[in-house]
C-alpha cells in the first residue's frame, strides 16, 4: 500500500510541477509572440509617419503654389481695376464735356429718357457733376415730381460728411 501511495503522491506531484511549468513556458511564447506583433506594428506605424509626412509636404507644396496664384491674381485684379477705373473716368470726363457744350432742350431730353427707363441715379450722377448754373436750368425744366426728386438727392449728397 505504501507503494501505491507513493505512486499516486509521484503522479500527482510530477502532474503539479508539469501544470506549473507549462502556464510559464507558454506565458514566455506569447510573451515573444507580443514583441515581435509589437515590433511588427511600429514598423507599419513608422511606414505610415513617413508616408503622412511625405503627403503632407505636396499638399504644403500645392497650398504654397495655389496662395502664390490667388496672391497673382488678386495684383492682376487690382491693376485691371485700376485700368477700368481710369477709363470710365475718363468716359465720364468727356460725357461731362459734351453735356456742358449741348443745349440744355436737348440735355434734358437725353436724361428725361435716362428718368424715363429707371436710371434716375445716372441722371444724379450726371448733375453732380455739371457747374450749378446748368444744373439750374436742366431743374427748372423737368416736372415738379423729377425736380423735387432730383433736388432731395443732390441736397443729401452735399450734406454728407466727406469719406462716405
């Protein structure tokens, strides 16, 4: 009897120290297994920064390239503007030079027409810019309505402080 119970201790024993170092040899072998899946990940990681930064200098290549461009166009805009600008002053100073040289029968009826098809701040403008005495004349030639009209915007646009 003394054999079989030191057979059975010998078996349960060898059968606890085997479960023992199983659990470790295995924590050891997934221990290698994260390492190397971690090693494997840092290296997809670092691919992927290199690529992000590589992508990230084109797009800062062509953000540079298209603000150069806008900046470009913007100056081409400006000088453009200037150029209309020159012209239609210009256009206006002649326009002004011929409304002052015609009868005035004959100017108030190019604006009456000008009143007639809605452009009675054209024909405002065109009097800002005539000598008083003209402006005199072309008013008392309109009806009252176009006159009063007339009169409300010029007295508003002197009456405005400069810079406006």
């Amino acid at each position: 009897m003394k054999k079989i119970l030191v057979f059975v201790f010998f078996i349960v024993f060898t059968t606890n120290l085997y479960s023992v170092v199983m659990p470790e040899g295995e924590f050891v072998k997934q221990r290698a297994e994260l390492e190397k899946l971690k090693k494997e990940l840092d290296e997809f990681y670092n691919i992927k920064e290199e690529e992000y930064q590589k992508n990230k200098q084109s797009i800062d290549k062509v953000n540079l390239n298209i603000q150069a461009q806008l900046d470009e166009i913007k100056k081409t805009k400006e000088a453009n503007q200037k150029i209309l600008d020159e012209i239609e002053q210009k256009i206006v100073s002649k326009a002004m030079k011929l409304y002052s040289k015609m009868k005035p029968k004959l100017v108030k009826i190019i604006l009456q027409k000008k009143i007639d098809s809605g452009d009675i701040n054209e024909v405002f403008d065109i009097m800002v810019r005539l000598k008083e005495k003209r402006v005199m004349k072309l008013l008392k030639m309109f009806d009252a309505d176009t006159s009063t009209q007339l009169m409300d915007m010029i007295s508003k646009y002197k009456n405005k402080p400069q810079g406006e």
